[in-house]
C-alpha cells in the first residue's frame, strides 16, 4: 500500500476525483484497488492496473495532465 494525500474531486457531471501521492512512483507494475458507496447505497468496487516504464537516460519528468474525456 502506498500513502495517498487527500481525495479532490474536480467539478462537473463525470468529474474524476483525484488522489495524489506524496511523490512519483518507482518503475514498474501497479494495481488499485477503489472502493466507494453509490447514492442508494450500495458499495461499488474495483481495480485497475497500469505500468510506469523505467526513465530514459536524459530525459525529463513533467508532471502529468488528466486524460481528456
């Protein structure tokens, strides 16, 4: 398990909420696993896994920008 920062929510119908981390994430594979309660109630979960590719020598970090939708 990882330390997060606190959950924000941007605004808008569809919004994605957004939960930072208090640093970048080390090369290799990750999973996350969410929970949350929908409005009548019931728990809705799931997970979802990515990969974060080793740097290339020389190249820079910027920070990244959410998906456009």
């Amino acid at each position: 398990a990882l330390p997060t920062g606190p959950l924000a929510r941007a605004t808008g119908a569809g919004a994605p909420i957004v939960v930072p981390l208090p640093r970048p994430l080390a090369a290799g594979r990750y999973t996350v696993r969410w929970r949350t309660m929908a409005r009548d109630g019931h728990v809705l979960d799931g997970q979802y896994g990515f990969t974060v590719a080793p740097a290339r020598p020389g190249a820079t970090t910027a920070a990244a920008a959410p998906a456009a939708r």
